[in-house]
C-alpha cells in the first residue's frame, strides 16, 4: 500500500516537473485577470453596458496567449532576443493601442492633428485654410467633440465650448463610444477646419501615422478606423527601428528590450505621438555609434549617412537630443582611416542636424535666444528669459537642484509608467511593479558570468554619463524658459518620458567590475516584464470599467 501511494506521488511529481516554469506566469496573469473582472462587472452593472464582459474576456485571451507565446519564445525555442522582442513589443503594443483608447496619449490630439495635415498633403488635398487650421473630414470630427454623431459638423462649437475630445480623460463613456460607433466611415468627404492646433516640427515625425490614416480613408474607415490604423503605423514603425538597433547593438540588447517594455514606453509607441519616432530613432543613433566604437569594421559612408538622416528627422523634435551627437565622439578616429575622412563625416552629420534645425525650429531658437521678457500662458504671468538664465548662473543651479530634490521620484515614476493615459493619475501602474522593473532594468544592465566584457569605462564611461547629465539639464532648461513662471522656485513642466530616449545609454554605461551577477538570468527578468503587462493591461481596462 505504502509503496503504491509512493508511486502515484512520484508520477504527480513527474507530471510537474515536465510542466515549464514559466507556464505559473501565464497562470497568474490569468487568475490576476479573473480577479480584476469584479471591477468590470461593477461597471457592467452601473452602465449596462455588457459589451465590457465580452472585450474583457478577449482581452484575457489575448494576455494569456502573449504571455504563453513569450515563454515559449524565450525558454522552450531559445530564438534570439530580436525575434522575440519583434513579437512581444508589436503584441503587448496592440494591445496598449486597445485598452488605452486612442487620443488618450499626452497631447496626442495634437499630434493626429499634425498626421492628418500630412495625410491631406499626400493625398493631394488642401492641407489647412490661410489661418493654420486643418482640414479634417466633417465624418471624422466627433473624435474632437465626443458629443458630435459620426457626420455631425463642428461648425463654431469648438470656440463657444469646451468640447470633450474623445479618450482625453478615459472613462467608461470612451469604451462605449467607440463601441456605439464602429471603425467604418459615412461614405461622405466632405471636409472643415479644426482649431486644435498641430504641432510645428517636422513632417518626417508624422510620416508613419499619416500613412496609417491615408490608408484608412482609401479603405472607407471612419474617424475611429483612422486612429487606430494611425497608432498601428507608429507602433509598425518603432517595433521596426528598434529592433534594427537592437541587430546593431555590439552589447546591451537586453537593456534595450527591457526600456522597451516599460509601460510608458509602449503606450508612447502606440499612440500618435512623435515621442514613438524619437524614442525609436534615439535608440537607433546609440546602437550605430556604439557598434562603430566596439565593432570589428571601419566606419562606412552609409553609417554616416544613417547618423545624418537619425539626426535630421531627431532634433527637430526635440532640440534636446541633440545632445546626442556627442555619441559619436566615442568613435575612434581610426575607425574612419585618415583625420581627413573624420572632420567630413562629422561635418556631415552636424550640418545635416543643423540645416534641419534651422530649417524647422529657427524662429524658435531665435525667439528664445533674443527676447528679454516671457509670457507663460498657463500660468497668466511673466517667466524666466535665456538672459535671465545667463545673468544668473547660481539662482538658476538652485532652481535645477531643488527641482531635483522635490520632483525626482515624479520623473522616476513617470519615466516608467505610473501613470498613464494623459498623465491621468487614475491610471496608474501600482508602485511595487513600478519598484520591481526598476530592480530589473538595473539587473539587466550589470555584467553577467562567462567572461563578459564590460564595454562603457574610463573616459568613454565618463563622457556617456555627462551626455546623460547634459541631455537630462537641457530637459529641464528647456521647459524652466518655456514653461516655468516666475513665480516658481522649481522647473515646470518636466516629465519623465523626456529621459527615456536616453535610458538605455546610461543604464549601459552602470555596467562595471564591482557588481557581477552569479547567474545570467536575462530571460526570466524581461519575461518577467512581459507578464507585468500583461498584468496591467487587465488592470487598466477594469479601472476604466468602473470609471463611469
């Protein structure tokens, strides 16, 4: 009798064992799902709306079979770290795309503003009137003013109210919105003006998503078929780009992907939003000169002419990036044969990102450059001036440093995620995951077993830390000129996703000597991100269930 129960213990004991450990991840994201649906029958309850049942239910299918697909990928397949970034990115993104409903992204009604002004022009339509403002299909205009029926005209309601864009403030409203009116169009193509106002920059920012929406108006979708298929262009893109710089990257992969994976991250890269390009781009320009200063090859023309093109589309953006450049100084002059061929292909690259700022951003630079008095418009008072800044080096240190002191944990928690939507604190990734990925991305960026080399030191380290510390201080300087007023002793405006583009760098440049991990556990960490996700995918979309 003994031995018969032994028996049967150790065939259950063998059972487990052939079960992967990574299976207990899909599992949890499952009963962490089941758990959450008391959230949303709440708001089935409250607004009768039983639609949220049957999406709620696809997106826990849909979780499981990421989180089940990434395992596989990771530990059963051992493919490499690009396929399964490529899968994982592009899924979690979609997904991000749904549950975060489009518009929601911080002022992303800007941006598909700007990629509809795009579209237009491709299409060979007027772009805007002699004032500035877009022409938008009038099917398309109640994304601007959710109280509008799809063909509604705006008319003169956007000056003589407050309209509610949709997915502005995400509320159980927006699900059942789009739910009412579905991705197809009216037919009509009849076209009006918007005053919501575009972002002036460079078009090349908004090439992916005015292609998204160029495509959806050939194939008849509405407003709603517009604003997602134009968040799936910027989300095709980024996953494109980034996994191209991971393929360049000589070291760091893993540091990549985990950034990668960071809720901000992915909610950026699906949205309309030239933070998606930027991020993408930045990532692309550190890989490129990092595998020219580690790489067995000589630097070619068509890696300057890459560096160029990064840099053409990137500063635009964000003059702050800029600050990159100093990258390619890592690259040893050797690399490029002769001193000669060096200062031509730093000419080169700088006088692209010159040309492409003056083109762009010099009235601005201009503006901020000469004027001796600043109006803050948010605040209804004077500001801080570039000759105030120059005049009083100390003060403005001051400022930095406080800023720093009272708002260091609001750059950390919003760089990673805590709270998404349009900063919507509602929508928060609770602070223990926030904790835990930032333990990850630390373990991934510090030097494994098995003879690692750590790349980043001495002075390349030094000089990669001080691009870091200037990109982070013109962040700041930035919005202390354009958006602080006078009035306040610390910057306004910063926000952590401003640290992003550069996340990867410096976690690379933590690598050292002194901290050596007893086992390379890379794989189980970025899983582990991926089953977070997972996790707060589910969340958000019971959080705004019950928003009602």
């Amino acid at each position: 009798m003994k031995s018969r129960r032994e028996s049967e213990t150790a065939q259950v004991r063998a059972v487990f064992r052939n079960i992967p450990w990574w299976i207990l991840g899909v599992l949890l994201v499952a009963a962490l799902g089941a758990w959450h649906m008391k959230n949303v029958r709440a708001g089935v309850l409250e607004s009768k709306d039983t639609f949220l049942y049957s999406w709620y239910n696809l997106l826990i299918v849909c979780s499981v079979i990421v989180t089940g697909a990434a395992g596989w990928l990771f530990f059963r397949k051992k493919a490499a770290l690009e396929m399964v970034f490529a899968v994982c990115v592009l899924a979690l993104g979609s997904m991000y795309l749904a549950v975060l409903a489009p518009l929601s992204a911080p002022d992303e009604v800007s941006h598909f503003i700007t990629a509809y002004r795009l579209a237009n022009t491709i299409m060979g339509q007027p772009a805007a009137d002699e004032n500035g403002h877009v022409y938008i299909r009038t099917q398309d205009a109640f994304v601007l003013d959710t109280d509008l029926a799809p063909g509604e005209s705006l008319a003169a309601q956007e000056e003589s109210k407050d309209t509610q864009v949709l997915g502005q403030t995400l509320t159980e409203h927006t699900y059942r919105k789009i739910h009412d009116t579905g991705l197809w169009g009216t037919g009509e193509e009849e076209m009006e003006t918007t005053v919501k106002p575009p972002v002036e920059t460079t078009p090349l920012a908004y090439l992916p998503q005015a292609l998204g929406i160029v495509l959806g108006r050939l194939l008849g979708f509405g407003g709603l078929g517009l604003l997602y298929l134009g968040r799936f262009g910027n989300l095709l893109f980024f996953t494109a780009a980034s996994w191209y710089a991971m393929k360049r990257l000589p070291f760091g992969k893993e540091v990549l992907f985990g950034v990668a994976l960071l809720p901000m991250t992915l909610h950026l890269a699906a949205s309309f939003s030239y933070d998606a390009i930027i991020l993408c781009l930045s990532f692309v320009f550190t890989a490129v000169t990092l595998q020219l200063t580690y790489g067995a090859g000589d630097v070619r023309k068509r890696d300057v002419a890459l560096m160029a093109a990064v840099m053409g589309v990137l500063g635009p953006c964000k003059m702050i990036y800029g600050v990159l450049l100093g990258l390619c100084l890592l690259v040893p002059v050797k690399k490029f044969g002769n001193r000669r061929n060096w200062v031509l292909s730093a000419a080169a690259v700088l006088g692209v990102y010159a040309a492409a700022m003056i083109l762009v951003n010099s009235q601005t630079i201009v503006q901020y450059a000469a004027e001796t008095e600043s109006f803050v418009g948010w605040a209804g008072e004077s500001g801080y001036t570039f000759e105030w800044v120059v005049h009083n080096p100390i003060k403005t240190l001051r400022i930095f440093y406080n800023t720093l002191l009272e708002k260091g944990d609001y750059y950390h928690l919003t760089m990673m995620g805590n709270w998404l939507g349009n900063l919507d604190q509602v929508l928060d990734v609770p602070y223990l995951l926030i904790l835990a990925m930032t333990f990850v991305l630390f373990f991934l960026a510090m030097k494994k077993p098995g003879g690692e080399t750590v790349y980043l030191t001495g002075s390349r380290r030094a000089w990669t830390l001080f691009l870091c510390a200037a990109c982070a201080g013109a962040a700041m300087l930035s919005m202390f000129i354009a958006w602080t007023p006078a009035s306040s002793k610390i910057v306004m405006g910063v926000q952590g996703r401003y640290f992003l583009p550069i996340l990867p760098v410096f976690l690379m440049a933590l690598k050292n000597n002194w901290i050596v991990l007893t086992k390379n556990r890379d794989r189980e960490l970025l899983y582990f991100l991926v089953c977070v996700n997972g996790y707060v995918l589910l969340r958000l979309f019971s959080i705004v269930s019950i928003r009602i």
